[in-house]
C-alpha cells in the first residue's frame, strides 16, 4: 500500500486518543489511575486522549495494558512482520494521520521464546517523546539524520551510523532537534505489542494476523 493510500484509510479511522478515553471509562478508571499505572503524567493522558499529544509506542503499550486492551485494538495494522519482511510491503504505522507525523515499520516478528520487539522509527522534525521509564533495555541505531536522545538528564546527539545502548528502566525520551525526519533502528525487549501476552492469553485476532503476514510474504516469494 503507497503512503498516501495508508494516510486515507487511517485519516478514516477513529482517532486513537477517542478509542483509549472510552476504554478508561469503560473501566471506571480515573486520568490519574491511567497515569500512574503506565508512569506518566496525568495531564500526558489528558493530550492522549484528546490527539494533542501522540504517545511513542512504548508509552502507548503501557497506557494499553492499564486499560487491559492489546495495542491491536488501536493500531490494528500493527502485525507482527513476517520472517524476512520486504520494505516495500511493510505498512506504515502512525498514531496520528497527517503525512508528516512520526510513523513506524516493524520489523520484528514473534515466535515462541522471541524477547525481541524491533522498529524502524520515522521521526518527524521537532518531535519530542515524553519522558519514560518501563522494563527491559533498548537500543537506537541512527540510519538517516540525527536525534537527541535524554538519557537522565545527559543528552547525547547520536548522528547517521551511531547508535546508544541503555537500560530501560533509566528516564529517557528522544527529540528530533532538526528541520528533516530522522530514520531509526529501534530494538527492545519490552513486549511493546502485546504479542507475547496475547499468545500466552490466546487473544483472539493476533495470531490470525501473524499468520496472514506469514501467508502474504510466502505468496509474494512465488
């Protein structure tokens, strides 16, 4: 699918932060109950909820496991990739429409005993993530441009080719500080899809969908 044609049908769904308020009130939870649990700030959640500020996907996945839902149920092109994924056919995900919002490709799959979730983060200029902390570890790895990365208050400006390694758990956040988008590599060990919790769980729809990327990416190599 070309970029613009994944732009419409996105631009045609409902708005992510929409999805996320009803299932909080579904729950009865409060903006503050969402925050604590996923180690935010209340007024972030506020934003989310509202689309003025779009959550990174790590902090979406922990607003998501507070509210007891799989990622899936917000960003439902969000498929595990097949072994070997072709840039061509992998979708463009975006937790906002327009064009110029940050999107991701995954790049990973996911197999009985897999503890890998992997990215390739398409940046847009000026583009802050909120600051986090969550398990695991994680690496960037700067393909095009250049981001600054915040790593508990020392930041490092990582250009095309460098790359920074850290334990998750320390408060980090990313900024593109420049006028064109940046191209990451982004791995980590956080489940950050849910696949691993829906396998376990056998939630319905997940395993489908792995399948169905299987199944595209055997025929296109026919």
């Amino acid at each position: 699918m070309t970029e613009s044609g994944q732009d419409n049908e996105q631009a045609e769904r409902p708005a992510i932060g929409g999805k996320l308020r009803a299932r909080r009130r579904e729950l009865k939870l409060t903006l503050r109950d969402v925050a604590e649990g996923a180690g935010l700030s209340t007024g972030f959640i506020s934003q989310a909820e509202r689309d003025i500020a779009v959550p990174s996907l790590t902090s979406l996945h922990n607003i998501c496991r507070v509210l007891q839902m799989p990622v899936q149920a917000v960003l439902p092109d969000a498929i595990p990739a097949p072994e070997a994924s072709r840039r061509a056919e992998r979708p463009l995900l975006k937790l906002k429409a327009e064009s110029s919002a940050t999107g991701y490709e995954r790049v990973s799959t996911t197999f009985p005993g897999s503890t890998l979730s992997s990215v390739i983060i398409h940046e847009a200029p000026g583009y802050r993530s909120e600051p986090q902390t969550h398990e695991g570890e994680e690496l960037f790895f700067i393909l095009e441009g250049s981001v600054t990365v915040e790593l508990e208050g020392e930041q490092f400006v990582l250009e095309a080719g460098d790359s920074l390694h850290f334990s998750s758990r320390r408060l980090h956040s990313t900024w593109n500080h420049t006028d064109t988008t940046a191209t990451i590599m982004h791995t980590c060990t956080m489940d950050v899809f849910g696949d691993r919790i829906a396998a376990e769980a056998d939630v319905p729809g997940v395993h489908a969908g792995h399948e169905e990327a299987r199944v595209a990416a055997a025929e296109a190599g026919k």
